[in-house]
C-alpha cells in the first residue's frame, strides 16, 4: 500500500523536490538573496514533508486499506465510513452497485426456486403414466417386446429419479433422517428394480453380507447404491457383479465388484466431476456424467467415503466407507 501511495503522490513529491531546488538554485546565483537561511527553511521542509507524508498516508489509506480486505459478500456493514470527498464517491457507487446485486441475486434465487418447484412438479406428474405405461408393459404377452419395453421403461425412470435427487441434493441437510437400515433389504430392492435390465444383459449377482444393519437416511443411502448398481451394469456385459459387506477398521464397508470395461487410469481422479464422461471413449452417448458425481455429493453430508479401484477391460470395484464407529448411533438416539 506504501509504494501505491507514493506512486499516487509521486507528481506532489516531484513538484515539492523541484521548487525547493528552484530556491536553492535562485538563491544560489542571486546574490541579493542569503543562501544560508534559504538552506535553513530548505532542511526545515525536508524535514516536515516526509511527516506530512506519513500522516496524510495513515489518512488517506485508511478507507481503501478496509476496501482492499473488504469481504465481497455484498456486506456493506464491514465497510470503512468514507471521510473525503472523493472516498465518499466510491462509497456511494460500491453501496449502490451492492444494492443492485442483492436485488439481482434475491431475483435470481426467487426465478430459480420457482423453475426447481415447477420441474419436481412435472417430475411427480410425468411418474403417473410412467407407472401406468409400466403396469401395461407386464400385461403384455409377447415376452421380447415386453423385456424391451421394460429395458426402455427402466432408462426413462431412472433418468427421471437421477434428475429429482439433482433438484433435491441443494437441501440434503433438511432432507435427512438417521435410522438404522436394513442394508439388505436395501440392496435386493434395488437388484430388483434392475432386474429386466441385467436380464437383458446377461448379468447377474452374488452377495455376501456380513453386516445387515447400518445407520444413514434410506432413501438416500439407497440413491448413492442405486447410482453405484447403475454404473456397474452399464459398463458390464455377460458377467457376475459382486456386491459384498464388511466390517474393517471397526467401520462398515459396502463393496460392489463388476467385471466390465473397466476406467482408464488418467479419467480416475474425474469420475466423480461433474458432466465428466470419459477422455477415451468421449463418443458415448450412453453416459450423462451425473450419476457419481450425485452419489459422491449425496455421500458427503452421510459421512460417506466412496473410494473405486479399476482396471482397462478388467473391471471396477467401488467401495462405499461408513463412519467409524457409526455417528449417527448417537443421533438416532437422541
């Protein structure tokens, strides 16, 4: 800040340097004027000037000093009362530009609200004849068509329950509710929600519980499973999935195995982006780059830790880590 003042004030400086060597210099070669006590009042100057300098940098520094560590969350309480004239200016253009941005950002949030109300509302709309186009597809009696159907059936629901938990996900905090889950019941619902899809794939699925009951949000818990299943019967083709849990470390650990095309090692740190698909097959349309991204967040507020290992044409393994000593023991019986 001191080398920013002295550049501001550097022409002052320079004027004040100049006219006591104008002085000096007047004096010097007329001999009507003394040189000495010129010299006198010059080494007085040189001597109030720096002061001057110090006290005017303290002053006028003060306001844009508080402006330069100013928190720029639209706070204007922590903002520094402007004394000059000129310090008062930019108060008044910050103030007025801050209020502007309030009423922008309140606009803003009130439009995005009313656009995540309206499509959770179509969401629930669109599942009634989703699930009445679902009970005509298992009266019909030509079983190709209808595993087709189903398969179809399925993409479309899932895509939609992908989307309601994206809309949800922003208020997961207020959403949440700790009981102890039947993991097991947990999981072979969602193998059967899957079932005509890993039928059509040739997939199927050996479990092995040690550890039947946790303690998490259900329906949450089974959305982060859910994304997981998912993935591993997308990328996988005539094979087992195994789906194992355990105890290690005194904390429970829920593994699920596939033997699929597995994940490139440079796209492992960014399957959990957001939008990210895959650097080397970037032409699948197949993925939407959403499904471990929503898991991993949906984890974070549970306590979870989702950790994968993988191999290129061997297949991928993600384990799903829940607290030592389950936290939320202690909240579920409070």
């Amino acid at each position: 800040m001191i080398r920013k003042f002295l550049i501001e004030r550097c022409s002052w400086i320079f004027l004040f340097l100049f006219m006591m060597l104008l002085i000096i210099f007047i004096s010097y070669i007329d001999s009507a004027i003394p040189l000495g006590p010129v010299l006198y009042i010059a080494f007085l100057f040189a001597i109030i000037f720096p002061i001057f300098i110090t006290i005017r940098y303290h002053k006028e520094t003060k306001f844009y000093k508080n402006l330069e560590e100013w928190d720029t969350h639209l706070d204007l309480t922590s903002l520094a009362t402007a004394e000059s004239p000129f310090e008062k200016i930019i108060e008044e253009s910050i103030t007025n530009q801050t209020n502007l941005l309030k009423k922008e950002a309140s606009k803003n949030r009130l439009t995005l609200e009313q656009e995540k109300d309206e499509l959770l509302s179509w969401i629930h709309e669109v599942k009634t004849p989703l699930t009445a186009m679902h009970l005509m597809i298992e009266r019909l009696d030509d079983e190709i068509m209808k595993a087709q159907l189903t398969h179809e059936w399925l993409r479309i629901h899932l895509l939609l329950d992908q989307k309601l938990h994206q809309n949800r996900i922003l208020f997961i905090e207020n959403d949440l509710y700790i009981e102890k889950i039947d993991v097991k019941a947990l999981i072979f619902k969602e193998l059967k929600a899957l079932q005509s899809w890993c039928i059509q794939k040739g997939i199927g699925f050996d479990v092995y519980l040690e550890v039947t009951e946790v303690y998490s949000d259900g329906k949450w818990l089974a959305f982060i499973i859910r994304q997981l299943l998912t993935n591993s019967v997308k990328y996988s083709e005539a094979s087992d999935i195994i789906i194992k849990t355990f105890q290690q470390n005194d904390q429970t650990t829920l593994e699920i195995k596939d033997f699929g095309r597995g994940i490139d090692p440079k796209d492992l740190p960014r399957i959990f982006d957001k939008g990210f698909t895959s650097t080397s097959r970037h032409q699948d349309n197949v993925a939407t780059g959403m499904g471990l991204y929503l898991a991993k967040k949906a984890a974070q507020p549970l306590l979870l830790h989702i950790d994968v290992m993988s191999k290129p044409e061997t297949g991928t393994t993600f384990t799903l880590t829940f607290p030592k000593r389950n936290k939320f023991h202690h909240i579920a019986s409070v």
